[in-house]
C-alpha cells in the first residue's frame, strides 16, 4: 500500500470519528483488499466478495456488519493490518 493511500484510508477514518458532517466515500476497493492481504485474507476481484470480506470483519470486530467500508471500520482494519505487518517483521527477526 502506498503511503498515499494510507494517508487517504486513515484521513477518512479519522475524519469520521472526530465528528465531520460530509459523509465518507468508502475506501478504494484495491486498497482495502491490500489490508485484508496484510491480514492473510485474499479477497478477489469481485465486489461481493469484497463487500462479504468487509462484512465478516466488521462482525468480528464488533461493528454493524453492513459490509460498507465506512470510517470506523476502514480505520479498525488499518490498525489490524499494521499490527499484523509488525507481527510478522517481530517473527522474522
């Protein structure tokens, strides 16, 4: 994932967790399947597969499992990947 990318993923979910009133387009479809493959989830091209992917994770997680990629749940999954990438560089040390 780009630095871009995740700068725009974490934005949008800051965003909405501090209150703002314009709503938060979802995450780019390519960025998302980045961080469920960061998880060790291979989501494929299809949209309802993706939508499916989004949906188990936010009822894992705790949240309304709508399966739209709003700012709560792009922001848990941000987190999750970052926390996996630094499991695997801890185990392979």
């Amino acid at each position: 994932m780009s630095a871009r990318g995740m700068l725009s993923l974490v934005g949008n979910a800051v965003g909405g967790m501090i209150g703002w009133s314009d709503p938060v387009p979802p995450a780019d479809p390519e960025e998302l399947r980045a961080l469920f493959a960061e998880l060790g989830v291979r989501v494929g091209a299809d949209d309802a597969e993706l939508a499916e992917a989004v949906r188990y994770f936010q009822d894992r997680t705790g949240l309304p499992a709508d399966g739209e990629a709003g700012p709560r749940t792009v922001h848990l999954l941000a987190r999750y990947a970052t926390e996996a990438r630094e499991l695997h560089r801890f185990r392979a040390a």
